[in-house]
C-alpha cells in the first residue's frame, strides 16, 4: 500500500486507489503520514482535527472511532509483508509504514542524498536527485484537506522548505550548464517569491548566460526595490557582488569545463536569503551559484544547450533569416506531443512513421483551421505559432483550441456515460500553450524553412509539456489571462510552469475554422433534439427521436454534445440518464437496463447487493408507495449480479423497468440517451420502441443511436407511431479517425490481393 501527501490525499494498493472514508478519516491518517514511524499524542491529534473552542465533547470518542475504521481500512487484501500497521502507543498512536511507501518520506531521502551530492561537488548527480525529489509533488501539500478547511503549521513549513528543495535544483542545474532548460522555472518561483534573494541571482545568472544581461541587470533592480521600498533593506552584499560581476562581464562567471565534474572552480558568490522562511531550514552553506560561459569567450560553449551570447554577430546558417529580418511581436505557442505506447503493437512498430505523418498533418490541419502556422515537427513533438492580429486574446484563444481540436479529433468516447477515450489504445495527446513576447520572422513565406523553432516561449512550452498527463492541456498565467473569455481553466498541481490546466470551452464552437461563422456539422439535429425536449417537457409528452448513422463516430458525438447541452442548459431540471449497449455475446443484453436503473438509484459498481437492494427500495418508495411492491422484485432481479436470475423473466423485468421509468419521469423530466441499439435483442427492443406509446402522458424523451443495422432488423422502426423521428446523419467528410484508423491497417499487399 503506497500513500501519497504532496498533493491530494491518495492511498493506492495494487486493486487501484483505496477509499479512506470520510473527512475524519482522512485527516488523521494525514496527520499521522506527517508524523510517519513516530509517536502522536492523542492532545495533537484533536488540536489537529478541532480547534480548542470548536471540539465537541465526544471529541475523543469520534477520534478512536476514526482510527478504528482507519485499521479496517489498511488491514483490507492484499496484505504485503510490510504493510502498514496503525499501533496503540502511549500517549497516542504510531504509523510505522516502510519510507519508501510515503512519498514525503521518499522526498525527504531523496533531498538528504541530492544535497550531500551537491556539497560533495556532484553536480550531475544532484540535478538528478533533487529533481527526482521534486517531481513527486503533485501540487500543494495535502490539497483537497486545505480545501476543507485544514490549516496545519506543518504544512506551511513543508512548502517553504519545497522552495529551499528548488533552489537547491536551480543551482545544481546551473553547475550542469543547464540554463536554457531550467531558466523557465526559476522565473516562476521568481514571480511568485520576489523577495528570495538566492532564486533571484540565480535567475540572474542563467539570462546572462543565454545572452540577456539587460534583463538579468533588471531583476536586480526589481529585487532592490522590492526590499527597499516594502522593508527598507538593500540587498545583500553577494546580490550586490553578483550585479557588478555582470556589469564586467567578470571572468569568475565561467562555467565548469565539463558539465557534471566534480571540479568546483570559477565558481560564482553564493546567494541567499537573508531571512530564511520560519520552519525552512537552510541549505547547504558552502554550496555557492555556478559560474557562467563567459559571453565573449570564443568557440563552442561546454553546455549540450545552445547559448545565444552578445559577441560579434556571427552569419546565420543557409535558410535561417538573419537578426535584422526579425521583430518582437505577440504570440502564443502550442506544442503537441503524441505518445505512441507499446499497445499499438506490431504494426506500429512497422509503420510508425507512417502513423507520426498522419498525426501531424492532423495537427497541422487543425492549427492552419485556426490561424496559426506549423514551424517544426521532432519526431512526435510538433510547433505550432500564432501571431497573426493585434489583440492578445485573440491569439491565445486561437492557440487553446487548436491544441483542443487536436486532443478532441483524436478521441472517441466508448459511452455516454464515460469520458472520451483515445481513439486508439495506446495512443496519447499531450499539449502546452504559451503566450508572451517573440522575436518573430517579419514576413516569413509559405515555401521557406521554419522560420522558427527556438526561444523563450517554446523553453517554456517544452519545460510545461513535461509534466502534462495524457489528454491534458496546460497553459501558462499570461494564456490563462488572455483565454478566460473563451475557455474556463482550473489549477494544474503537476508543476509551478504550468499553474492551468484546460478545463472546458465556453462555447459550442470547439473546433472551427479561423473567422468561420456558419453552425457547424449537425447543428440542425441538435436544435431539434433540444426543441423535441422543450416540448417533451411543456406538455409533458413522451418523444422518441432515432439517429441511424454508418460510422457511429459522429453519431456518439452528437449524442454527448446533446447531453452536455441538456445538463448544461437544464441544470437540476432535467435528468439525463444514458448507456452503449454491448454487441451481442460480449457482456449482459440487460446491461443499459441496468446501467440506468443503478445510475438513477445512486448505486454504485462495486456496492454490495444488500445495499444495492436497500437504494432501490428506497428510490421506489420515495417515487410514491403505487406498485412499489410489485416493481420492487423484478427490479432486484435486474440489478442481480447473477444474469441466471433475469434470463428467466426477461419480459417481466422490462415491464416493470418502463413502469420506473414512467414513475421517474412524472417526478421529474427525463431523457434517456442510447448507442449502438442495433446491438440490443428483440425483446429490449419492443421495450424501447414502445416506450413512447405505453407512456405517453409523462415527460420522457428517448433518443436512440444505431447504425444501419436497426432499419434493417425493423424496417418500421417508429414510423407508424405519433411523436417519433428518425434521422440519417450525413459523414463527417475527412474525419480524422479515420485517416489515423486507416493508417494503422497494414496496406494491402499484392500477394494478399491475388
């Protein structure tokens, strides 16, 4: 059993993530993680769950009550040899758990080995472990208790002590002659800690390393004033000595010769804090700030990153436009990264670039709809600029949806009532935007090489894009900023780069061409499903709306699109309850039933049967006691985890499922959505068909996609019946599912053809 602090609170075994319970719960076992193989009294403990005025008197009962359900909880299977074990010890409680089952304990050994490396000079080796360290932070420490109310001192020094952590990495970083990847970062701790001096020489040091002494001198300026006018300090004195040496170009600013050695010299003045952060301990006091390149220093710089230094200009390379054919200009990146997993199997591993071709001219497709330009694909990580018009937002809006359309063109959700998945197993979509200043090509031509592949925002979009989980997109502040009309982002905990995350489109119009302004494919259908709904509800009169289409992709599509709408637009008003049904022999033909039954009843997958029975009765009854007791058995039968038990009433199950139904729909509106029903059988098939009919006083609208298939099987499908529709949905011309689809079959070959 692993358990995780630095973020939310998540206990894993190997079935998957544990339920710990309720806030109690939660919160002492977070408590005694903090305190890990060590001794907490019972005093701590309550001061930790209640404040002195606010304990109850039962205060001590609800904590022995917590810790009891606690050892339910870490006793479950499968035991490991080293399992956890939450012991009675006076004058309180221990959690002796294995270190590297905690990740704050593993954090902790790993910040213990980075620095004693970057004391000793191992500059390579405490990059590694420093940032192995850090990359176990999944966002502020125990985040979801924070938000309900949790304020602990520990959790306060913790993070101080993560800046300590950052600083440390910053500076074993730039001993590695590693600037250009870790200068990103050191900005953002910069930004959101003005006041630490030793993150501000640092960032000093690593923009005159790439070239930028004007701005590594201004934030010196920005630090100066910050102290003197907020504290009346100056700086101290190695701010101070840094500054100079910039403004010399001072030779002790050199880098190591050879990135990773344990050589210490040319070593620049240490930087620190003056006033370290109460609960931070300082760091190692010896470790100092590593030297620089020397920017006029001729040849190639030790560093594997290139260093844009400010010596005599030097000839660009054939088909690189010079300095002078450049300006600074507003833009926003995006940067696409495919990752193609070992699920693909062997097809991909013959035809894999084949498979990397499709994918960018997907992605190049999608950003030339929106307005921007393809300036470099790597293998699977492709560029794209926009920089067309004045207005910021409108760049970084352009930029957020073509990095959607691209996600979204290569996803296909397998239900209504799961979540989009990839539209191949195995493959991910990763993406960054971000938006700022960029010296940009002043006319670049539609024939000429990229005009760009390098700079500012695409370090920061590189840095961002390592931290991004598939199907997220991460964005920066200033995107986030100029993108809030057009889009809603939450915070991203995976890294202080990449503080948002996408969360939705405001709009309908996801992915539409740059200035486009018809509605889009199916607009019509969806309008109609809304007005049938609209009228279902006024008059309250049952409506089946039928979508036949071939593919089914667009279909299922436009089915989730219409019940986003539904729950967006009828919040609280309007239940929307839907399922796939499964081809036949791959699983129950009852199962949407079911599905929908559960999902309405407040059932969950993995509740027992015993409590599933309890829900349904008290769903029926509060429904109104008319039939309760006749519905109540057959229903039971449905939820049953034993199929045996409905085959041999499958009529009388489905009777009295369309009754509930009924019953639901007269409490309020309902609006059952359906995929694939050509799959279902012939008795779930008069069921639905004839919903409409059975109950046609109540507010109920079914809406069923199939394919082909069901029109075939019933030729008059709904046609004779009053309030039903049927509607053929055109293809989607140039679907990119099914290029990529395409390209993954193996291409016939001429033998296979003979």
């Amino acid at each position: 059993m692993h358990f995780r602090i630095l973020g939310p609170l998540e206990t894993e075994n190997p079935d998957g993530l544990v339920d710990l319970g309720g806030h109690r719960q939660r919160a002492v076992l977070a408590y005694l993680l903090l305190q890990a193989n060590q001794v907490v009294s019972t005093s701590q403990l309550l001061s930790a769950l209640w404040a002195d005025d606010d304990a109850p008197m039962t205060a001590r009962k609800i904590l022995q009550n917590a810790v009891w359900k606690l050892r339910g909880v870490l006793s479950r299977p499968p035991r490991a040899e080293q399992g956890p074990e939450l012991l009675t010890r006076a004058p309180g409680y221990l959690l002796r758990v294995p270190q590297q089952r905690v990740d704050l304990l593993d954090y902790q050994q790993r910040v213990v080995t980075g620095r004693a490396a970057l004391a000793a000079g191992e500059v390579e080796r405490a990059r590694r472990s420093l940032g192995e360290a850090l990359a176990l932070w999944r966002g502020p420490v125990l985040s979801d208790l924070v938000e309900e109310g949790i304020c602990w001192p520990e959790l306060t020094a913790l993070q101080n002590r993560r800046l300590d952590v950052m600083e440390d990495h910053f500076e074993a970083a730039l001993a590695c002659g590693r600037h250009q990847s870790v200068l990103p970062d050191i900005e953002s701790l910069v930004a959101a800690e003005p006041l630490r001096e030793r993150a501000s020489g640092q960032l000093m040091v690593a923009l005159y390393r790439c070239g930028r002494q004007a701005e590594a001198l201004a934030v010196f300026g920005r630090v100066r004033s910050a102290l003197v006018d907020g504290l009346g300090l100056e700086p101290g004195r190695e701010l101070h000595r840094l500054q100079q040496a910039i403004l010399t170009q001072d030779p002790t600013l050199e880098a190591p010769r050879t990135a990773g050695t344990r050589e210490r010299a040319h070593l620049a003045p240490a930087i620190r804090d003056p006033q370290p952060s109460a609960g931070s301990p300082a760091g190692p006091a010896t470790v100092p700030t590593p030297a620089l390149p020397a920017p006029t220093a001729p040849g190639p710089s030790a560093s594997t990153e290139p260093v844009t230094t400010p010596s005599a200009p030097v000839a660009p390379a054939p088909g690189i436009p010079s300095p002078a054919a450049h300006e600074s200009r507003t833009a926003s990146v995006v940067m696409l990264r495919f990752g193609l997993g070992g699920e693909l199997g062997r097809v991909l591993a013959e035809d894999r670039d084949r498979v990397l071709d499709v994918l960018t001219q997907i992605a190049r497709e999608k950003t030339e709809l929106h307005g921007g330009r393809v300036t470099s694909v790597l293998g699977s990580t492709v560029l794209a600029v926009f920089a067309d018009g004045a207005d910021p937002a409108d760049i970084a809006e352009r930029a957020v949806r073509t990095a959607a359309a691209v996600r979204d063109s290569l996803s296909v959700p397998t239900g209504t009532l799961t979540p989009p998945q990839a539209a191949v197993r195995g493959l991910t979509v990763h993406a960054a935007v971000a938006s700022g200043e960029a010296r940009l090509p002043r006319r670049p031509c539609a024939d000429s090489p990229s005009p760009w592949g390098g700079g500012r925002l695409v370090d920061t979009c590189r840095t961002m894009l390592d931290h991004v989980q598939a199907g997220e997109i991460h964005v920066c502040d200033e995107t986030r900023r100029h993108g809030e009309r057009a889009a809603a982002f939450r915070r991203a905990c995976a890294s202080a780069i990449a503080p948002w995350e996408l969360h939705a489109l405001h709009d309908e119009a996801a992915d539409q061409p740059w200035g486009r302004t018809d509605g889009g494919v199916h607009v019509s259908e969806l309008e109609l499903m809304q007005h049938t709904l609209l009228h279902t509800r006024q008059r309250s009169a049952a409506h089946l709306i039928t979508l036949i289409q071939g593919s089914g992709r667009a279909r299922t599509r436009l089915l989730m699109e219409f019940q986003r709408r539904v729950e967006d637009s009828h919040r609280g008003h309007v239940r929307v309850l839907a399922g796939t049904v499964p081809p036949p022999r791959t699983g129950d033909p009852l199962a949407v039933p079911a599905e929908i039954l559960a999902a309405y009843c407040g059932i969950e997958p993995d509740t027992s049967e015993a409590h599933a029975t309890a829900r349904l009765r008290a769903t029926l009854d509060g429904l109104g006691p008319a039939d309760a007791a006749d519905l109540y058995a057959p229903l039971a039968r449905l939820l049953s985890p034993r199929p045996t038990t409905v085959a041999a009433g499958t009529g009388e199950v489905l009777r009295a499922w369309g009754k509930f139904l009924a019953r639901a729909a007269r409490k309020q509106p309902l609006v059952l959505i359906w995929d694939d029903l050509q799959h279902a059988d012939d008795a779930l098939l008069d069921v639905v068909e004839r919903l409409t009919q059975t109950h046609a006083r109540v507010p109920l609208l079914n809406v069923v996609g199939a394919d082909s298939g069901l029109p075939d099987r019933r030729p008059g499908w709904a046609t004779a019946h009053p309030r039903t529709v049927t509607l053929s949905l055109s293809p989607e011309a140039g679907d990119a599912l099914d290029r990529l689809l395409e390209s993954l079959l193996p291409p016939l070959r001429e033998s296979e053809v003979a």
